[in-house]
C-alpha cells in the first residue's frame, strides 16, 4: 500500500507542478488543485498507514494517529476557499483584459 | 493564565464581522471603529511588551489544555514587539486610507483590514507550527482582498500572480508541516525543539528535508532572491495603503525564519549544520544587491519602493543569517526601522500621485503640494538608503558591526557597502526627477486644479517619519532591549519550560492510570 500512496503522491505533485508552469489561469489553477490534492494524501499520510484501526484511544492495541486526520481537514477546508477565491480574481481578471495568462506581458503583447 | 495574550487575536476578529453586519453601508461609523480598534490594540500591544519586557513568558492555554496536545499562544520579548510593532504600522497606514479616500474606492476595506491585522497578530504570537500555516493563510486571504481593493485590469492581473504565488508557497508549507509530522509526531514549536535534538544521526533525511523545505516557505514570504518574483509588481500594482500595510508581512517571514531557526533548528544543530550559513546568507546578500541596484534601475515611483522593501528584506536576512547573538539583534533594530520606513515611502509615493498622470519617472508638472511631500520623501529616503542621521545608518552600523568577527565579513561588508551607495545615487535621481525637474516643465494651459491630499494623509506620514526619528533618538534603549530580545532568542530554555511544564486542564490525569 506505501507504494501505492506514495506513487500517487508522487503522480499528482507532478502533473501539478507541469500544469502550473502552463502559464494560463486554467491550467495553473487546475496545477495547483492537483498539488493540494497531493499534500492533502501526503499529510494524511504522516500519521503512518494503519488499515482498519479507530482513529482513538481504545482498549484496541492498534489505532490510527487521529491528528493527521484533523490537520487534513484543515487543509482540505482553506485549499477550497483559496481556490474559489483564485478562480474569482482570475476571472475577473481575463473579463477586463481579455487575456488569460498568469506571467507580465512582453512588450509585443501590449502593443 | 494572562487572557490579555489572546486579545491582539480576538478583537480585530470580533471587529471585522461587526463591521460587515452593522456598517455596512455607514463608512463613517466603520472609520471610526477600525480606528478605535487599532488604538485599542496599541494599548493591549503595549501591556503586553511591557509584562514580557523582564523576560518572562506568557502562555495562553486555548481552552485550558497544555502543551504539546494542546494548542497554546506563547508572548516573548520577540513576539510582544512585533506585535507592537504591527499595530502601530497598521494605525497610520489606516489614517492614511481614511485621509485619502482609499477606503472608499472598493468594498469591505476596513472589514479586510481588521482581518489581515488578525492573521499577523496570530502568526506573531502563535507557539505551534501548524496554527502559524493557519494564520498565514487567514493573512493572506484578507490580504487578497486588500490587494485587489477598488479594482482595475492591471490589479486584478497582479493579483492573481499574487495569489496564485502565495497558493504555492502555501502548498510548500504544508508538505513542510507533513515531513515534520511524520518525522517527529509533533507541531508544537517547543516540544519540536526538544525531538529534533533526539533524532537518531543515521535518520535525519527526512527533518533536512522539512528544514529546507520551511525555510523556503518562509523566504518565499520574506522575498528573499530567488523567491521575490512576486513582490515587485503586487506591492506597486496594490493600492498604497495595503502595500504600506503589505511592509510588516514580509516581516512576518523574517519572523518565522528567527523564530523557527533559533528554536527547534538551532545553528549548533548537526542536523541542519551548513543551512544557516552556507545557503541563506548567500541569498540574503544577492537579494540586498538586487533590491538595490533595483532602486537604481525603477521606471515607475511604486516599482522603485517596491524594490527598496527587497533591499532592506535582503539587509534584515544578513543580518539573521549570522545567526550570532549581535546579529539578531541588529536584525530586529533593522526589522523596525525597514518596516516604518518601508510603510512611510509607499504612502509618500501615493501622495506623489496628486497631479500627475501616473508615477512613471519622468519629468512632469509639479505634483499638488509638491513641497511637502517632496520634504517627506526626503527624509524617507534618507532613511531607506541608511544616510545618516536616521535610524537605517543606525542600523547599517549594528550589523556591519555585528559581522565584524565573522569569516564572512569582507562579503557582507562588500557588499552593504556597494548596495547603499547604489540605493544613494538611485534615490537621489528619482528626487531630483520628481520633484526638481517638475519645476522645468511648463503645466498645460487646459490642466484641471488637483487639489491637495488631506492634512490627515500628511498626519499619517508625518507619524510614521516621527517614528523613525525616534527610533534614531532612542537608539540606545532600542538596541539594549533589541540584544536582550537576541539572548533571549538563544536560550530557548525557559522558553521550553513555560511551554511544556504548565498545568492544564486534566494534566493530572495520568497519574490516576486511565490510560
């Protein structure tokens, strides 16, 4: 199962770096979607893998680190907001300038 | 339990929604209860300083559970000063949007302002690393707002860079925090202090690789080369207000970079060794190059300021990167007078806009009360380029000092050196453009009467421009009290004891045997 995880991570972080280095408000939002999905698996997974154990403190001998979980959700819940707020401005952004791409214009582009 | 820690925190987060409820559509009474908020904080800020200026910690335990499980806020001379510091910066640059009708030209200004001012409270005061990623982001998202305050094609396209750059950053830290996590099992900053020097010589991959990574996060925030792509153009394209505001967060990185590696990756770690000198002081000297020889190469007056922050966030980052005792405290001498400084040069730059048709420079015809604000600029120059008398020479000369002894010195003497006279010459062209040549320059015949900016616009700058002569006045208290802070800094034991001794609710649990 590590390896099954830590290749997903590995997939994600690097579509999404590609993906960012496109340059055009999609493409880098999308980029940047992928990566918090992958640090998303990649904190979840800092707690170490336990299959099939509660995440608390019982009689049981095994459990799962419960703080991961909750530092996940964290993330989950800001990586949501900041993505809509990313999509709000960019929009904005390509309405007024009728442009779309995320790096300063070359001179050529602005004439 | 002093509940007054938690204050700076708390009411600028009672303040912001307040003021989207209850006045909305009222500027003047959301005015007049910004203002009373940020005096308010002053006042709390200054108690603070004043009960963690003998050197005793404060802790405030949230909900009354302690450390490492529990999430706690930790006041040191350090942390109480930024505070301080914060809150002051954030009073005039508020006066100064007031006064200029900044707040006006866009919605919410004053509710995003009071939570910009909560996230940079919080990052300051924070104990764990894990809520300093959560105030970072609550920093950030106001500050995204702010950013793109009243609008415009060019803003909103600097803002997504912004944005989009800080969503990276902000990626990177928690891959930092995940690493870290998983190596140690904590994210209490003092409880990781205590882990990180039990990790075992043969296993220290993954804590390198955490340090690097954090350190990366946190330099991307102070914009030290090759991590400030992004500063030039959000901080000139931003409105003047928030880019004066925008000064004490890259501070906020400086911050985390002392805070972070003085405490749990300590210079004298075998774990890190080579981290503090070998990558960060090299950086730091190019960005204070490149910030200068910046000022020399701007075209535009807000470019020019924006590339002075670079400058003096390369100075401060010199300075930590010595990581000596005298290093540290001349960097927290510099991180005041950068950040007063700072926030005073991008006002003036507003004021400069009275008039002309854009801040491009060039000569053009004089600008509305060009004499004062052209007396401003004077001496905000002055004291951004570290001519004496004002508090950057000061400065300059605690950390020239302070890298005397070290093997570094002829680079970091070197390069200071260069680096001021390049800022000198730049700063004095851009003045004699904008302020001597406009005199030359006939107006045209049709040219509309610009009035004045406010008397109020003048208050605030001329407040913050007071503060630097002050802090020049008084630079003999401040650099005793900014040494001690240093020491402090470097024995992290009470520090750690405070942190981790302190009772709370059901500590005694364990000892009853339940688990």
């Amino acid at each position: 199962m590590e390896i099954l995880v830590a290749s997903a991570i590995g997939i994600l972080t690097a579509g999404g770096l590609y993906l960012v280095l496109r340059l055009r408000t999609f493409p880098v939002i999308m980029g940047i979607s992928l990566l918090t999905y992958a640090v998303n698996v990649f904190l979840f997974a800092s707690g170490r893998l336990t299959v099939g154990a509660p995440p608390i403190l019982s009689d049981a001998t095994t459990y799962t680190d419960p703080l991961p979980q909750a530092l996940v959700l964290t993330a989950i819940v800001i990586s949501f907001g900041m993505t809509a707020v990313v999509v709000m401005i960019a929009l904005g952004a390509y309405l007024g300038g009728d442009d779309d791409h995320v790096d300063d214009p070359t001179p050529e582009d602005a004439v | 339990m002093i509940h007054w820690l938690i204050l700076p925190i708390v009411l600028p987060a009672f303040i912001a929604p307040f003021i989207v409820l209850a006045a909305r559509y009222q500027i003047g009474i959301q005015r007049v209860i910004s203002v009373a908020s940020m005096v308010a904080l002053i006042g709390i800020a200054l108690g603070l300083s004043w009960s963690a200026s003998d050197g005793s910690i404060l802790l405030y335990q949230l909900g009354d559970w302690a450390a490492p499980f529990g999430i706690v806020l930790v006041g040191d001379r350090l942390s109480t000063m930024m505070v301080l510091l914060a809150a002051v910066l954030a009073l005039f640059v508020l006066l100064y949007a007031i006064g200029s009708k900044w707040d006006e030209r866009g919605r919410h200004f004053h509710a995003l302002f009071q939570f910009q001012i909560m996230g940079i409270m919080g990052a300051f005061l924070t104990g764990d690393l894990f809520n300093l990623f959560v105030f970072f982001e609550v920093l950030l998202i106001a500050s995204y707002g702010l950013m793109i305050h009243a609008g415009g094609t060019v803003r909103l396209r600097a803002g997504v860079q912004y944005v989009l750059f800080n969503l990276l950053g902000s990626t990177l830290f928690l891959f930092a925090l995940g690493a870290i996590y998983a190596e140690t099992g904590t994210l209490n900053m003092a409880d990781l202090a205590q882990r990180v020097q039990l990790i075992d010589e043969g296993a220290t991959v993954g804590i390198r690789v955490a340090a690097v990574l954090l350190l990366m996060v946190f330099a991307i925030k102070a914009a030290v080369v090759p991590l400030h792509f992004w500063l030039p153009s959000s901080y000139a394209e931003a409105p003047a207000p928030v880019a004066a505001l925008f000064a004490i967060m890259t501070k906020v990185g400086a911050y985390a970079i002392i805070r972070v590696y003085t405490l749990i990756f300590p210079p004298d770690l075998a774990v890190t060794a080579g981290l503090h000198g070998w990558w960060l002081l090299p950086a730091a000297l190019v960005s204070l190059a490149i910030g200068m020889i910046g000022i020399l190469a701007a075209r535009h007056l807000d470019r020019l300021v924006a590339f002075a922050v670079i400058g003096s966030m390369g100075m401060v980052m010199v300075s930590i990167a010595l990581f000596t005792p005298e290093g540290i405290g001349a960097a927290l001498y510099y991180i005041v007078h950068s950040t007063l400084a700072a926030g005073a040069l991008f006002l003036i730059s507003d004021l400069a806009r009275a008039g002309r048709a854009n801040l491009d420079l060039t000569a053009q015809p004089p600008m509305a009360g060009a004499n004062l604000t052209a007396a401003m600029f004077f001496v905000g120059a002055i004291a951004m380029a570290g001519l004496p008398p004002l508090s950057g020479f000061v400065g300059k000369l605690l950390i020239l000092d302070a890298s005397f002894d070290t093997a570094q010195m002829v680079w970091v003497w070197a390069i200071v050196l260069g680096a001021s006279l390049i800022s000198v010459v730049g700063f004095a062209r851009t003045g004699s453009i904008l302020f001597w040549k406009a005199n030359s320059v006939e107006a045209p015949e049709d040219a509309p009467a610009v009035a004045r900016p406010s008397a109020l616009s003048y208050v605030a700058v001329g407040g913050l421009l007071a503060l630097l002569v002050a802090h020049t006045i008084f630079a003999g208290p401040a650099t005793t009290y900014t040494t001690a802070m240093a020491k402090q800094l470097f024995t992290p034991d009470a520090y750690m004891t405070t942190v981790l001794t302190s009772k709370g609710k059901m500590s005694d649990a364990k000892s009853q045997g339940d688990h």
